[in-house]
C-alpha cells in the first residue's frame, strides 16, 4: 500500500534524526494511526485470512476463545512479556519472517500486525532450513580465526584443571563466553555461593531407568558438563566430553532412603558434598532408592553459572518426558550461538548506547545512600549456610560475627509465602495496558519510599534477558572474522539453553501528585526503555560511571561503590503464571504429562545466593491471586520485619488495583489492608 506523505498522514515533512536520517519508527506510527483511522471509518470490514491466522497464535497462546480478540484490540490488554515472545517464535516458525517484541510495543492489533507481517520479506524459505537453525551446533568459538589469540591463553590458563580431571585440550568439546553478570558468580563469598539445592522424588521408576535418563538428559546440555576458567580478562565455560566415565561422577548413587521427605535432610550442609562450586562441575544429581516402594530420590545440586529461572523449567521438563520415554517437546537452541553473539555485539554500537543510558540514570547515585533497603548489620549478603565465608579482599570471615539473628529458628533460606486476592488488578491491563508486574513493582518501589522515608527508590530487577542482544543495531555490522554478525533470525528466546537473566538498577522518583494510573504507566515505559538495553554489561556501566570522560572524583567513585554495594542487597523477581503457558514436569506439585505412571515432582527448592532479600511476586490469573514469596540472608533481618515488610507490599500492590483508588494521587497508597492476607507456605523448617 502506497499512502501520501500530506494527503494521508498529515504531515509536511519526514520525520528525521538530528543526523539527517529518516525516523522509521515514527513515521511507521504515522501509517499505523492512519490505517486504525481509517479502518474505524469501515465498520463492515471483514477479517482478511492473515488476520485469521494471527488471531489463531493469540488464541492458542493466551488460552483465550478467538472470537473474543478483536482486529482492533490491543493485545497488551491480556498478554504478558513472555507470551509476546512465545508470538514472535510462532511468526517465524510459520511464516518465516521476523516480527520483535519491540514491534509489537508499537504494532498493538492484530490488524496493524498483519499490516507488518505483509510487508516483511521471508528470511528463510523451507522447513527444512528452519528446522537447521534450531538444531545445528554453529561452528565452535574456539575455532573461529579472530578468536586464535585467545583461545592460547585460556588453554594455558585451563590445562591444569584439566589435567586433574583427566582430559587434555584435544577433549574439549569448545569454549564459550560468559557475560558479566554470571562471571562473578564462579567468585562467591563462600564454598557454596550462588548454590541451588533440589529435591526431587521419581515416582515408579527404577534406578537404571532414572540412571538411563538422566545420562541422556546431561549429554543433551553442554553447560551440565562445563568447568569455568578466566584468562584474566574474561570468563569463559569449558565443556567437557559426555563420556559417561566421566559423568557418572555427575550422576552418583547415594544409598537408600525410608521415605521421599528424607532428601530434604539428606547430607544436608555437609562441607564436602552439599553444593558444587568453581572450577566446576556445576551440576550433579544423587540418586536415592526410596526402601519398600517402587520410587527414586533424587538431590540435585547447581550452580547459577549454568542456569537461569527460565531455562532450568525447561530442562526439568524436558527430564519428566526422558523418563516417559517421550518425545522432549523443546527444541533447545545452543547457547553457544547465544553467548557468542552477545560477546561480539558488546563492541557495537547499540552496546554503547546502552551503556551510557545506564550511565546517565546513575548518575549521583551516591547522593541517594540513605534510601537502600534493607538497613546491612553485617558483611556481605549471604542466603543460607555461609561456613567459609571470605571478604572480597580474601580475608578470612570473623566466626560468630554473621549469626542468624533469629537463632536456631532462623527461616530466611527457606522464606516466606503469602496470598492475597487482588480481583481488579487485570483491569489495569485490560483498560490501559498496565501488566500485573508493573502493578506489583509499582508497589514495591512504594513501600521501599515508605520504609526508608526517601525520595526516591533504589531497586535492583531482574530482567529474563529472553531476547537477542542488541538486534536492533545488527543491520550491516560485521564482526572482526569479516562474517555477518547473527542476527538470532529463527530463535526462540525462551529455549536458549542457558543462563541470559540479566539485573538492572532503577532510580524512582514520585512526580508531583501524579495518579495511580500516572505513575504505573510512567514505570511501564521505563520498562520497555529497560528492556531494551537489558543486555548492557554491568561491569563496563560501573566502570564507566567510575571513570567519566572528564576522568574520575570523589563522586564518580562514590556513585561507582553504591551501585557495587546494591547489586545484591535487595531484587525484585517477577515469576511468570506457569499456569498459563506451557506445564512444566518437575515444578512444585506437579506431575509430568499422562501415560506412563512414572513422573516427576519437585520437593523443595533451597537457594543459597550471596544475596541480601529477594522478592518472587506472581499472579495466578484464573482467580487472580498474587502469590508473593520471599527468601532473605537471616544474619541482616528478622523474620518478623520480613513479614511486616511483606504484608506492606501485598497491601500496597491491593491498594493500587482497585479501580476507586486509580485517579487518586499513588503517594496516598496504604500499606495496610482490611483485606485477607494468607499465610500459604509450608511448614517451617529451621535450617540454612
């Protein structure tokens, strides 16, 4: 379709950038009011067959009936982030042709999506070729000739710790990047920093089976098998050959247990066992016979170098179906290509932009210490047993100086889970497009005002970092091998198969007497602004605020330890409704699909991150209950001021949901509510 600069879109010039160059996205805006404009003026439109079709994505992946997601609806008023990327990865599979979450922020109907979608040239044809993209190993990093001079110094650095394992470098399958917010995860404050620990119980299966399975799981998932090594520069993973002489140091027989409830105690903080740390492994998995019955215990231990919230779901469901002998239903794309994309886009120019963005909200930072939350009585943060603990300059940890502040009943590794009802909170989304995690953001960074009695708040999120890094940017940019750059043209973002979660800190301010509505829309746009520069290496924004241009001050460095000092005292962790995608086999209460008897359940999930306090809002959409855990380092806080601090946020995010309270200026929330909070954690158990 041809339009008319004047005639049709109203406007006497283009749109142009202070460079001179056509402003694209405004002017597709321009097409896209014009197209809704004139299609409000036709009544009797009917449904062209691409408009079908798209309803039909929306429908599946929403759970929604077809007929009720009009051409003309915005579809950010029943989504969420990740079903706008489950969408994406359904236009290419179906039409190979590329449409971004950024696309859709300003694409919001299925008819303007249409309009797009028709006016994208394929990027692949065949299913065949599609498929490869999905399946195939790109070539390794190690080989790549630009890399050549680093690989020697990572082989010199890694060939003692492979030598003690048993392998040469004529054994290493290849050689990733890492990023820089899981490079310092392999240097924690204790033996086992940044662990996981997770029990699991295999109902009717037999030991070779679960022995079998998990076999074939590991060799299918080259980061189970990696060890970490630095060249002094960067941090990379080394995967190791799935030789299963070697992976049945992995995969280890414990012995018998009486009954499933044991794995939660078995061996538990034992010094030598109960975690996995750096060189590595970062994963292994002990097998116990559960005595008199036909079931299998299983404790797994990770690193958080090898997975994030997102992926570790994936695999575990994907383990449900190997033990079912079923058809895994992921196709896990390598996180190779993934990890070398971002390490090669750190050099461009988006990268840099990204930066400054983060650069230029920092900014003063320090001037703002008086607002952190929590108050820090002791060193460091540390969920859960810290035996060995160090400060950062190596010093050996004082003994007694961090104890639980709640004695033997101290709870923070095992936390806190509370309920409330929040009936309105999908009108925000339905009405102006505000998504319940804004609401519960919105919420959290109200009551970090309350608590602190700041002007401003100062909050670490976590971002899922589901998105090919800095794509936007990508056109024409070659790496240093002279090869186009990869674009993640026919990725699925959620089935990378390894850690992208990244953190941004967000500065908040309240505006005046702005609305409830005000204000969430104002944090929902600093979330798309967040969201596209997630991928920004935190290491260069902190030393990039440290040394400025005009070269460092007092202040710069000040700004510089602050945003050190808050990366891990409080996040903000947003889990999506698992209700409403994909079931997960292996999740808490949950069995894998039907047919074999045999299934997998989750028990507990004990995280020992060298965090300070952690909030895990989410939202069961079919009756719109916000579930709202919480885990803490019980040596900085008491359980009684978590479950005060708690209840303030639940009755905060209630205030804010409820349509009366929309128009009211937000700096009036309440944080405390005639509403029903639950308390609907299990029962408590005192351990680290």
């Amino acid at each position: 379709m041809i339009f008319d600069l004047t005639g049709d879109l109203g406007h006497k010039s283009f749109p142009m950038t202070p460079s001179g160059k056509p402003q694209k996205a405004t002017l597709r805006q321009w097409t896209l009011e014009h197209i809704k404009k004139t299609n409000s003026c036709q009544p009797n439109h009917t449904e062209s067959p691409i408009e079908s079709q798209l309803t039909e994505i929306w429908s599946s992946l929403t759970g929604r009936s077809a007929a009720s997601i009009s051409p003309d609806t915005s579809i950010h008023t029943f989504t969420d982030s990740m079903t706008l990327i489950q969408f994406c990865s359904a236009i290419f599979e179906r039409y190979q042709k590329s449409i971004t979450v950024k696309d859709l922020c300003e694409s919001k109907t299925v008819r303007s999506q249409a309009m797009l979608l028709e006016g994208r040239q394929k990027m692949r044809t065949g299913s065949d070729k599609t498929q490869d993209i999905h399946s195939a190993a790109p070539p390794p990093w190690r080989e790549l000739p630009e890399n050549r001079q680093q690989v020697l110094r990572i082989k010199q650095a890694a060939m003692g710790r492979l030598n003690s394992m048993g392998f040469d470098w004529g054994d290493v399958e290849d050689v990733y990047p890492k990023n820089d917010i899981i490079g310092p995860m392999a240097r924690g404050a204790r033996p086992n920093s940044w662990n996981h620990r997770h029990s699991v119980i295999v109902r009717n299966c037999d030991q070779a089976r679960i022995t079998a399975a998990l076999h074939t799981w590991a060799t299918k998932h080259p980061l189970m098998r990696s060890i970490t090594v630095s060249d002094k520069q960067n941090d990379f993973y080394i995967i190791r050959p799935a030789r299963q002489s070697w992976l049945c140091h992995q995969i280890c027989h414990g012995g018998s247990i009486d009954n499933a409830e044991d794995t939660l105690t078995y061996r538990f903080n034992e010094p030598e066992w109960d975690h996995v740390a750096p060189p590595g492994p970062f994963f292994k998995v002990t097998i116990l016979p559960v005595n008199n019955t036909p079931d299998i215990g299983l404790i797994f231990h990770w690193h958080h170098v090898i997975f994030d919230g997102v992926i570790i779901r994936q695999w575990y469901r994907e383990l449900g179906q190997i033990v079912k002998s079923q058809q895994p239903s992921t196709v896990f794309h390598p996180f190779q290509r993934y990890s070398v994309a971002l390490n090669r886009r750190m050099r461009n120019i988006a990268a840099q932009h990204a930066i400054d963005h983060h650069v230029q909200a920092l900014r003063g930072i320090s001037a703002a210490r008086d607002y952190l939350w929590p108050p820090q009585r002791v060193p460091l943060w540390l969920k859960g047993d810290d035996s060995g603990w160090k400060y950062p300059d190596g010093r050996l940890g004082e003994p007694g100086l961090r104890t639980p502040l709640d004695g033997e009943y101290a709870i923070g590794t095992m936390g806190l889970e509370y309920t409330i009802s929040v009936p309105q909170i999908l009108g925000l989304r339905e009405r102006f497009e505000i998504p319940p995690p804004i609401v519960a953001k919105g919420a959290c960074v109200l009551l970090n005002m309350h608590l602190t009695s700041g002007e401003e708040a100062i909050l670490v999120t976590n971002e899922s970092g589901r998105s090919w890094p800095f794509v936007d940017s990508a056109a024409g940019y070659e790496g240093k091998s002279g090869q186009s750059e990869d674009n993640g043209e026919g990725v699925n973002p959620l089935s990378i198969d390894g850690p992208t979660v990244t953190l941004a800190v967000s500065r908040t301010r309240l505006l005046g007497d702005e609305t409830v509505v005000q204000f969430l829309a104002r944090l929902l746009q600093e979330q798309h602004v967040i969201e596209q520069h997630s991928h920004a290496p935190i290491a260069k924004i902190i030393d990039r605020l440290e040394s400025p241009p005009g070269g460092a001050s007092p202040t710069s460095r000040a700004d510089a330890d602050v945003v050190r000092s808050i990366l891990n005292r409080q996040v903000f962790d947003w889990l999506p409704d698992i209700s409403s995608t994909q079931s997960t086999a292996g999740e808490a209460g949950q069995e894998s699909s039907a047919g074999d008897s045999a299934s997998v359940e989750m028990l507990e999930v004990l995280s020992r991150t060298d965090l300070g306090f952690v909030w895990y809002p989410s939202l069961k959409e079919a009756d719109t209950t916000l579930k709202l855990n919480t885990t803490w380092d019980d040596a900085q806080m008491h359980a009684t001021e978590v479950s005060h601090a708690m209840k303030g946020f639940l009755s905060a995010v209630a205030w804010l949901s409820k349509s009366e309270n929309w128009e009211r200026p937000a700096r009036e929330c309440r944080f405390e509510t005639e509403d029903e909070i639950t308390d609907v954690g299990p029962e408590k158990c005192y351990r680290r």
